[in-house]
C-alpha cells in the first residue's frame, strides 16, 4: 500500500487564504481560524480536504490524476472540520469532485468580492425543468464553473438560453409565454447559492401570465441582480450582401450599443490570456473596420475577411470582457451558444481552461453541436451534459465522465 498523499503545509496556507480562511461549503462560512489558546496564538480549525482522494481506494477515487496533481492546491478544497468528514461519508458519493471544485470556484469569487467591498455573491447550482415543451418531466442540470452542454439541432440549446435569461428578463420567454392548449407549459426551478441554497421558479401559468416565487412565496420579479452575458448564435453574411459597417454588426450580434463595443475594446487588448490581440476599430470609406492580430497570421484583417473560428474569437473575447468586468460586481452568467467552439477541439481546450481558472469569477455555460475533445476532462472539473432527442421529449444525460 502506498502511502496516501499529503498537502504541503505552504499548500494548505493557500488554499485557507483563497477561500479566506472560511469554510467552503455552500450553506457553512464557518471562520475557521481565530484566537489560540495563548494571547500570542491563532488556532486554525478548517482542513484541506482532498478533491480526488489521498489513497486510490478513498472517497471519489483518484481518477486519472498524477500524484503531482493529487497533492496540488487545485485538488483541495478548504472545509471546517464538520463538513471536511460529511463530505466524505458513504464513500463521497453525495459529492462528486465536480460539486466540489464548484463549491471552491463559489467561495473563491464570494472572497474576491467581498475583498472589494462588494456583497452580492450567487452561484447557479442547478436548473430543473419541472415541465417544459421540450424535456422530459423533471430533468435537470447541474452547473459547474464551466458547463458544456452537447445537443443537435432541435435538442433546446437555445431554448435553454432563453429561459435561464427569463430569469432576470420576463422579455426572454416571450416564446414560451403564449403555450396552446395542447402545449405542455414552461416551469422550471433554478436553485443557487446565495451562499445558502435558495430556490427560484418561474411557471407560465396562463397566455401571458409568467409567475415568478423565491421559496414557493410569489414575487412580481426575480430580484437577484444578475449579470448575463450572452453571446447567441448568429450569421455573417459577407458584406456584399449586408451593408452594416463592422462595429454595427457586432453590436447587432451581441445585442449591446456601439457604445459598449467601443468601450470593450481595449479590455479585451488587456487580456493577455486572450486569443486575439491589437483589436482597433479603423475608418474605411466612412466606414468602421474591426481589426485584430491574429495567432499565426502577419497582417492584422478585419473582421468580415477572417475565417468562421476568427470571428469566434473576436466575439468571445469581447463577451469574455463583458462578464470579468461585470463579475467584479454582480454574480455573473457567460453564455455561449451557436457552437463556434465546436469548429475547433484545441481552440475548445484553450478556453475550457481559461474559463475554469480561478483568475476570474463568473459562470460559463458553452453550447456545443458536437462533442469536444482532447484536454483531461477528469481534471478539468467542468460539467459535461448532453442533450438527447429532439423537439418534445429529450432528456438530459449528466453522467459523469
Ligand atoms: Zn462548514
């Protein structure tokens, strides 16, 4: 038997601080380290508890993971001592290390904006469709830091879209709102942390009559500020047939003023994560171009005359600009649908990753058409859920990888 692996006390420091010396899990926020027994002392009560386990046969197993990986500070999740030993019983089986790297990500982004003075702090856990014209009675999706959600055309991607925005925008379910007789109707309950779990549901009771409750008592509309970020899907026609200049169809595209465009642009050239540099809006004929810098490429091309996956990028980056600056201060949905990550696995692993990393503190869910491939999904800690069937009874597969 090997011996089972341990956390570095300069690991166990880490992952307290990040977590801000509270514990982790969602309806807790116990202080876990205050005055030692001595006026020179602190006492430290929270644990580093193991996301994959410290020895092969433990809670949740050690998936595929190295034992580099194993004793890393993403591998740990700081817990008060209560919760380190609940969340462990039967073997982990309540918690999958999915639930628990989002559970991290949750406290993480609350400490980030507390230490900015800001207090509104949710995390989407999971959506329920109690009844739904597409989906099964009852399905349901969990929500990780990064969601990728597989389904064909036809399967409710885009309906999905919709009604998580109805949420904050009755205006989204305006295709769901007029059901007829025969139609089974929309209601659905989101459940969040807060950081305590809260409930929220949404039913179309009647033609234009949408019903909003917090804990089952009736509300005239969902009062939690949320931001959401939506990038839909759309089409570029090249300009020949379409006589918007570059800055207007972008602003069309993600449905927010030129104002704003203008305004993300140098955002995104801050980002030096990101995948498109020196992004400048440039005049041509009384018309505005929107140029970038793209990898492998010499000369900088405007937005029209770039490739399907370029123009993805350009608008990811900007959307990825609107939910960092937006998370600094409202609990954040990025949301990307139309699968223009699907073009391309490796691009999809590059921004998997990016999306997963703890350097921001909003929520991705991605749309795809096909399946993604390539990156160690088993560390990856995103929730993976395909959509099966189409048009009146898909059902939703979440199982674990
Ligand atoms: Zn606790």
């Amino acid at each position: 038997m090997s011996e089972p692996i341990k956390f570095t006390e300069k690991t166990k420091r880490r992952v307290a601080g990040r977590a801000g010396f509270r514990c982790s899990f969602p309806s807790c926020d116990k202080p876990t380290i205050g005055p030692g027994a001595r006026s020179n002392e602190t006492a430290v009560t929270g644990k580093a508890a193991h996301i994959y386990s410290a020895s092969p046969g433990g809670p949740r197993g050690q998936g595929t993971l190295s034992k580099d990986q194993l004793r890393s500070s993403e591998n740990a999740i700081w817990l008060c001592s209560d919760h380190a030993t609940y969340v462990d019983t039967n073997r982990g089986e309540k918690f999958p290390p999915n639930l628990l790297l989002s559970y991290k990500a949750l406290q993480e982004a609350k400490i980030a904006r507390h230490q900015s003075g800001i207090n509104a702090s949710a995390w989407f856990h999971e959506l329920r469709l109690i009844e739904s014209p597409i989906f099964a009675a009852n399905a349901r999706i969990l929500f990780g830091k990064l969601t990728v959600i597989v389904g064909g055309n036809g399967s409710g991607k885009t309906a999905l879209c919709e009604w998580m925005s109805g949420l904050g925008d009755p205006s989204r379910l305006r295709r769901w709102d007029h059901p007829r007789e025969t139609d089974r109707r929309l209601h659905l309950q989101v459940t969040y942390f807060d950081p305590r779990e809260q409930h929220a549901r949404i039913e179309v009771a009647a033609p234009d009559s949408i019903m909003y409750y917090l804990e089952d008592k009736r509300v005239p509309f969902y009062p939690l500020k949320l931001g959401l970020v939506h990038l839909p899907q759309y089409l570029i026609r090249p300009a020949s047939e379409d006589l918007r200049d570059e800055l207007q169809l972008v602003s069309d595209v993600l449905r927010i003023p030129t104002t704003t465009v203008r305004n993300l642009i140098p955002c995104v050239n801050q980002n030096n994560e990101g995948c498109v540099r020196n992004l400048r809006l440039v005049g041509n004929e009384g018309k505005l171009m929107l140029l970038a810098d793209h990898e492998g490429e010499k000369k900088a091309r405007c937005f029209r005359e770039t490739s399907d996956s370029q123009q993805g990028k350009v608008l990811i980056e900007l959307c990825v600009a609107m939910a960092r600056f937006s998370s600094e201060f409202l609990p954040t949905i990025l949301m990307i649908e139309g699968g223009i990550l699907s073009f391309d696995p490796k691009n999809f692993a590059r921004y998997a990753e990016y999306f997963m990393s703890g350097g921001h503190h909003f929520q991705t869910i991605v749309m795809l058409i096909r399946s993604p491939t390539g990156g160690s999904k088993e560390w990856s800690g995103w929730e993976f859920v395909r959509l099966v069937g189409e048009k009146t009874n898909v059902t939703i597969d979440q199982s674990p990888f």
